[in-house]
C-alpha cells in the first residue's frame, strides 16, 4: 500500500487513494509558484507602463499621411494653425495643462475621430487622458471662435467685386446668373438641455440646426449655429443678417441669389425649385429650370457631406454628451478647418458606407416634411419667371460652333471638298439642346438681369 500524504494541510478522508493527495500536492505547487510570479509582474508593471519620453511621442514625427490621417491637416498647415491661436489662447502655468500645441494637436484629433483618446499612428498615447482632450477642445474650440479668427476663415462677400467672383464662377460652372451662394441646414446631435428642450428637439432626437452657405467652390462663406433643431429653415435665414443684405442688394438692382432646397420658400433673394416638378414631369421652362438649380444646390449639400467626412465629431453618432453652446462653437471650428483644408488643397475624407446611410437617415428624421403650405412671395414668384424664361431661352446651340465641329469632321471624313453638306449644315435651323445636365449657353455677361450698383457696405462677418 503506497504511504499516506503527510497531515500537514491535508483533512484526509479518502486515505485508500494516495494518487489524489499527489494531485492536490501539484495543484498547491502550482498555485503558489503562480501567485509568486504574478505578484513580481505586477510589482514591474508600472515601471513597463510608464510613458515614454515626450520627444519619442512628438506627432510630427509621423510620416506626413499617417500625420493627414490623424489631424487631418498637412504638417505646416498645423504649425500655422497653433502660431494663429497662440495670441487669442494664453498658455497655462500649469504643467499638468501641457502646451498650446499639444492641446492643438488633441483638438485636432478630437475633431477628426469624434474620440476622446488620442491615437498616435495606431497606438494610443498614454500620456493623453480624457480629462486632457476634453478641456483642450474645450479651449481649442473657444480659441477658434474668436472674432479675428472667424472673420478670416468665414467671410460672406461685402464688396462688390468679391459677389461678381462668385457669380461669375456660378453662372460657369452651373450656368444659373447672380447667384452668390447655395444654402441648406445639418444637424448636429447634442445632449438634453436642461432647458429649451422644446426648440432642439427635432422629432428624432436633441440638435443644433446649423445653416450653412457656400460659393461653388464649398468654401463656407457663412454659418449660423445658434438656433435649436425644431426651427424651420425659412426661420433660421429670416433671423440672419444676410437676409437683410440680399433684400437690400435686390431693392437696389444688385441681382444676388442664393439657391435654396424645396425647404425653402421663393422669396426675391432665394431661388427655390418650382413646386410639383418632378423626374417624371415631361420636359419644360419650368422643369429645365428646376433640373438646373438643383444641381446647383447640390455643391452645399456636398459641402456639408466634406465637413461631417472630414471632422466625424459633427456626425450623428458623436456630441451627444455636449451642450448646445459647445456644439455651436464646435460646428463654426469646423467650419473654419474646412476653410482651411478646402482652400490649401487637402483632399477630401470619404465616408464610409454605413456612416453615409446613418447620417442620410439621421437627417431625413430630423428635417420635418416639406410643408404644403409654403406661402412663395409674389416678388419672388415674378424673379423666379424672369429666370426661367431666361435659361430656357438660352439653351439653344452655338449655331458657329456646330458648324466649326461638323466641318471638322467631314473633312476627316472625306477629303474631298464637300461644299453642298457645308451650305445644307448652314441652312439646317438651329437645334434645341435637350440635355438639362450640361446646357451649353449662349452668353457675353452673367449680369445682364440687373444693373450694376455700387458696393453695399453693411453685411455680416459670417
């Protein structure tokens, strides 16, 4: 019979079976030698966790497209950027506060990610907290939103000469005269005010409505991201300063549009699509001019598709732990940094699939239906006919560029002189252009509608 398992620690019990006891011995063994090794790693751990030196962590020691991927920004466009808000962001005397440029720099980051930890290529950066990051876009954000630093980046066109720039790249690119911006609304989610719930509730969920204008080109030329989700847009651009503007510029026979959605009502400043026109309605002036403004309204739509790509903290999934007046000056920052990296060539952030069906569902359910009972100012109504009129008439084709292009290729065609096809082309009657997607137009000067005015000298910074 094999001999007992010593007493010690044992309660034995079943003494017939020795191979037991050997187990429980081994077990014990283990466990102790695990517990011993354990406690060492955990004695070193901190020293392992330890952050690494600053320099070894510098974010401009990332490559220049892990560096854009992370910011969002080039390298000098960011080092531009902490110079800029230097004077109107004092630095801390605490060093617990870090510098103004890692605070810039988390911002940043912030902006672009819609995260509160700041990566660092593909790793996260162990001295970056969240109380950090949370009171340095605090700071960035209030520092972005100075006066100086708005009027810079976001600047409607008070002089004459900057309207005349943008109608003339409008009337080019989209062939629609006077039109000085595209304008439409986004959401942007915030939490549950403690007060004022009513006007930031949009049927879906708590937002900042923010109207967004822009040229041709999706430089944002103006952004008001003060009134509550539940207003209408009509509301929204009643209660700004460039409404004013443009009825002043108007009364004055300074011709300025803007081009609206079918939100919008017609108004002698705005030209909306004409009501009932659909893809299905047969081809007509109103249907010709309908297709022309939309495509014209769709550079502010993707305007505001670049803005959410590029900076996800304005999308439907984020902000919601921030209250309206941060939300606010967040929306105008980013506004900004678009600016920035729209006018410096930054190429564009897609978004990706499910974030694009997210943000086009989150604000289909935000936008309350198009009212039915729009009231069109018959001013506006009587602008809009002129207009339509006016582009109908001028999608006929260039008769001497036909003729340049056919004599071109019969003469490819054959060698031989073909005089009689040239003299029956020069007798054929001029031909409709029938595609509304790219009307070619027969024009000297974008501005024949109104007489030039002199400059008008009151208009909003932004």
């Amino acid at each position: 019979m094999a001999e007992k398992p010593p007493e010690e620690g044992y309660i034995s019990v079943v003494d017939e079976e020795p191979e037991f006891f050997e187990l429980l011995k081994w077990d014990s063994a283990q466990t102790q030698k695990e517990d011993t090794t354990r406690s060492l790693e955990k004695a070193k751990s901190p020293e392992k966790r330890l952050p690494k030196p600053k320099e070894d962590l510098d974010p401009f020691d990332l490559t220049d497209s892990m560096f854009m991927q992370t910011y969002r920004l080039s390298k000098d466009l960011a080092r531009n950027l902490v110079e800029e808000l230097t004077p109107v962001m004092p630095d801390s005397t605490k060093l617990i506060d870090g510098t103004i440029e890692s605070k810039v720099m988390a911002a940043l980051s912030f902006y672009a990610t819609g995260k509160y930890l700041k990566p660092l290529g593909k790793k996260a950066d162990p001295s970056i907290t969240q109380y950090f990051v949370s009171t340095s876009v605090a700071k960035v954000t209030e520092a972005l939103n100075d006066v100086s630093i708005v009027k810079k980046y976001i600047h409607f066109p008070h002089l004459k000469n900057e309207r005349d720039i943008i109608k003339t790249r409008f009337y080019m690119k989209y062939g629609v005269p006077n039109v000085v911006g595209c304008i439409d609304c986004m959401h942007v989610p915030i939490a549950k005010p403690d007060q004022d719930q009513k006007n930031h509730f949009n049927k879906s969920y708590h937002s900042k409505k923010v109207q967004i204008i822009c040229d041709s080109d999706s430089n944002i030329i103006s952004v008001n991201a003060n009134p509550g989700g539940s207003h209408s847009h009509d509301a929204i651009l009643n209660t700004h300063a460039v409404k004013i503007d443009l009825e002043s510029l108007n009364n004055a026979r300074d011709l300025c549009w803007l081009i609206g959605g079918p939100h919008y009502s017609q108004k002698p400043y705005i030209m909306t699509p004409v009501p009932k026109i659909t893809k299905k309605s047969p081809m007509s002036p109103e249907k010709y001019y309908t297709t022309m403004v939309s495509q014209a309204h769709d550079v502010v739509l993707n305007t505001i598709k670049q803005l959410k790509s590029r900076w996800k903290c304005l999308q439907a999934t984020c902000n919601k732990q921030f209250d309206p007046s941060t939300v606010a000056q967040m929306s105008v920052a980013c506004c900004i940094l678009h600016n920035i990296c729209n006018k410096n060539g930054i190429p564009e952030v897609p978004m990706t699939p499910t974030e694009e069906r997210l943000e086009a569902m989150k604000q289909k359910v935000a936008n309350a239906p198009i009212s039915k009972k729009q009231v069109e100012d018959p001013s506006g109504v009587r602008s809009r006919a002129q207009l339509i009129d006016r582009l109908w008439n001028e999608r006929r084709v260039a008769p001497e560029n036909t003729q340049k292009k056919r004599a071109r290729k019969d003469k490819v065609v054959e060698p031989t002189p073909v005089v009689n096809h040239q003299h029956m082309h020069q007798m054929q009657p001029q031909h409709l252009h029938e595609d509304p997607k790219r009307p070619r137009i027969l024009m000297n000067t974008p501005y024949t509608l109104g007489m030039s005015m002199p400059g008008w000298g009151h208009y909003p910074q932004h």
